[in-house]
C-alpha cells in the first residue's frame, strides 16, 4: 500500500508512504456523490473537533475514487465542502485507485454517472496497516478516540481479529453494492425500454 501514488489539490504527486509514521484516517469518497461522502465528511469533522485526540499525533487522508476528480477539483471541493487545511485530500489514475481499494478491500460500482460504495472510515496504524474501521456515519467523537487509540498501538479485542471482521464486512458490503448496481441497470433499462416505445408508438400514430 505505502507504494501507491496519488496526486493532492496542488497537482503534486505523491505516495502514501508519506504517512508512515503516524495513525492515518483514510476516507473514501468521490467528490460528485450527492449525499453520502458529503454526509460522511461532515461526521468525520464533527467527530474530530469533539475528539480529545492530538491533531498532531494523526494524519486524515480523503481520497477521491473517480479518476475525473483533478486538482482544479479537488480545489473546488476543498472549498465548498470547508475541509480542514490539516487534512490532506487527493486522487489518482484508475490503476492507482485500484490498487488502493484492493488493498483495502473496498469495491465500488459504478451506477449511471455515479458510484454505489460502502460508506466508511478507515483506521490505518503507523505502518499502514488496517486496525478499525467505521462502517456509516452513525458515530460519535467517543467511537474515533477509541479507533485512534487503536491505530496508535493500544490493543483490544476487534484489532485482533481486525482482518477477519473486516473481510466479512467488506464481502457483505460488496454484495450490497453489486445488487444495488444490478438493481440500478435494470430500472434504466425499463425506463430506456419504456421512451423506445413511447417513440415508436408516436411514429406509428403519424
């Protein structure tokens, strides 16, 4: 994973090797997504300006899934979305998106012209290593203490079986995003289905 590259708001490119060394907040998103991302964001913030952790002591890393989400536009997001100047946000080419999610093991779907993906927020340690995740944005300032602890080196029962659990939530997570996209396709297609129609019953009218 530390080998990955992505390119920051600034046009520079970048590794993730840069955060070893320090806990690292890893959020997902794409900066088109109508609710989700943005709702996860918002909580994350929340969560952070109510935490009791050092600033300096962790790092937080948004990171766009869609390779269309340049600088000018992470700039943009930067700006709209009021994220903090402390966390960094960046994206990257589509081979470079896949490494990372595979990494994670996080699968996205692309639905119309946008994303189903699971929405959560990874806990990397100083090594880059997944230690806790938050699945949804139903979290308080409590939950991310307790996932920066962990990813600080402080120990507990889900850490340990970190990996299993993750694996199982990221498959069920995965086989929700498939049905949805599944789902998705078929509604378009009857719609699609349906204007043909439509069109062909007007031409025969005239």
């Amino acid at each position: 994973m530390s080998s990955i590259h992505w390119q920051d708001e600034l046009g520079r490119r970048r590794e993730l090797s840069e955060f070893s060394g320090y806990p690292l907040i890893l959020l997902p998103i794409y900066t088109r997504c109508p609710g989700p991302c943005l709702r996860n964001v918002e909580q994350l913030k929340q969560g952070l300006a109510d935490s009791t952790a050092n600033p300096r002591q962790f790092r937080v890393l948004l990171f766009s899934f869609d390779p269309s989400d340049d600088a000018a536009t992470l700039v943009k997001y930067r700006q709209r979305e009021n994220i903090p100047l402390a966390w960094s946000i960046g994206s990257s080419s589509q081979a470079e998106i896949e490494r990372l999610l595979d990494s994670i093991g996080v699968q996205i779907a692309k639905a119309g012209n946008e994303f189903a993906h699971p929405n959560i927020v990874l806990f990397l340690d100083p090594k880059l290593r997944i230690v806790k995740w938050i699945y949804g944005t139903a979290y308080s300032a409590g939950d991310v203490d307790h996932a920066l602890n962990v990813a600080g080196g402080e120990s507990d029962w889900v850490a340990q079986h970190g990996q299993l659990l993750y694996s199982l939530l990221l498959v069920t997570a995965s086989g929700l995003c498939v049905a949805l996209t599944y789902y998705l396709g078929k509604i378009f297609s009857r719609r699609s289905g349906s204007d043909h129609s439509a069109v062909a019953r007007l031409s025969l009218d005239r």
